[in-house]
C-alpha cells in the first residue's frame, strides 16, 4: 500500500518525509544524505529508507565492486543533472538552519501553482473551436502553445521556460514511481507535501483523485 505524506506543524518531520517521498520516486544518495545531516544535527534516529539504502551501499562497496564507490553518474545522467534534481531540497535545507524559510518556501509553492495552473487551463476550451473551412477541431481544449503563452505573464516567465519547469515536474525518468513529491508547502499552521499521480503520459492526477488531461 502507497505510504501517504504527512501534514504537520513541525517542519522537520515533514521535511524527511519529503525527503523519503522522493527517494522512493528517484532513488539518489543526495536524500539520503540530507536525510542523515538533519538526523545527526537534530538527534533523530535514521529513517528506514537511509538505514536501507546504507546497507545496499556498504554491501556493494565491500562485496561487489571490491573497495569502489558504486557509479552514481554516467554520460545520459551527469552529476551535476543530479544535483540540479534534488537542489530544491537543498535550499530547504539551508533555510532550515538558517531558520529562514520564506524564501525556499515560497519557491516550492510556485511549483506547486505551476501544475495546478496547466492542469486547470489545459482542461478550459480553446479559444478558436473552429480550424479550417470551419471545420471543428479534433482537440476542444486548449494547447499547451495557447496554456503557458497564457502563464507567461502571470509568472513572469518566458512560456517556454516554463514549459520546460512543468516538464522537469511531470515527466519522469522509467524507474520512478507513479506517486511524485512536488512540493513542501505551509498548510494553515504547519507543512503538507503536495503530490501528483502520474498514470500515463497524458494524464496527470491531483491529490484528490480528480484526473485532469
């Protein structure tokens, strides 16, 4: 069963869980480790995902590749692609310590706006139903050229970056869950993780199970 994400007031509970969350949709070392510093800064014990991915990591240095580190970088996915992945939650990090958090609080909550806008938009009619010879077009909603050229201007973004934003949030590598962490946000007095259910290319679900194409 799909362990759900946590809403509380104590922002370092929910930011493990959101470290755990993405760990089990893109299993990098980078969680762990943010994981194992907020532990040994705070005094908690190790969550299960880090003690589990330490034992698969000391078995695999001392038993499969004899005393090397195993790969964790290669030509199609470079380390620093990686590290670009997981730096949303190292500015969550650094504003933890440094008890600042609107900055980095504030960015997670634009991404979060970002899938809910296209989500909205992309199920609203187009603006020209009607294409050649008035004949009525196959798709009745609007396209994604006719969403973000509409974006831009409430972001202040450059609809093709954004394009490219939404993509990095929707679009997930082969070995990933279904279920993507997207954001850490403040709920009321406390923290919620905000997800998105990716089932097939063209559909993504929100939280409360509406599905929107």
């Amino acid at each position: 069963m799909e362990k759900q994400p946590v809403q509380t007031e104590c922002f370092e509970e929910v930011f493990l869980d959101y470290l755990r969350l993405r760990f089990e949709c893109e299993p990098l070392p980078h969680y762990v480790m943010a994981a194992m510093h907020v532990c040994d800064e705070k005094g908690r014990d190790y969550p299960e995902f880090v003690r589990g991915f330490m034992y698969w990591f000391a078995d695999k240095f001392l038993f499969d590749t004899e005393g090397t580190f195993p790969a964790q970088s290669h030509n199609a996915d470079p380390a620093d692609a990686r590290w670009r992945r997981y730096s949303d939650c190292h500015t969550l990090l650094e504003g933890f310590y440094a008890n600042d958090l609107a900055g980095p609080l504030e960015a997670q909550e634009e991404r979060w706006e970002l899938i809910e806008r296209v989500a909205k938009l992309r199920s609203e009619p187009r603006e020209d139903p009607t294409g050649k010879a008035g004949r009525r077009r196959n798709k009745t909603t609007k396209t994604d050229e006719e969403v973000f050229a509409e974006l831009e201007e409430w972001f202040a973004v450059r609809d093709y970056t954004l394009k490219r934003q939404h993509k990095k949030l929707t679009v997930h590598h082969l070995y990933m869950s279904g279920t993507f962490p997207v954001a850490l946000v403040r709920s009321g007095d406390g923290y919620k993780v905000k997800c998105i259910q990716v089932d097939h290319p063209d559909a993504i679900r929100l939280p409360e199970g509406k599905r929107l194409r």
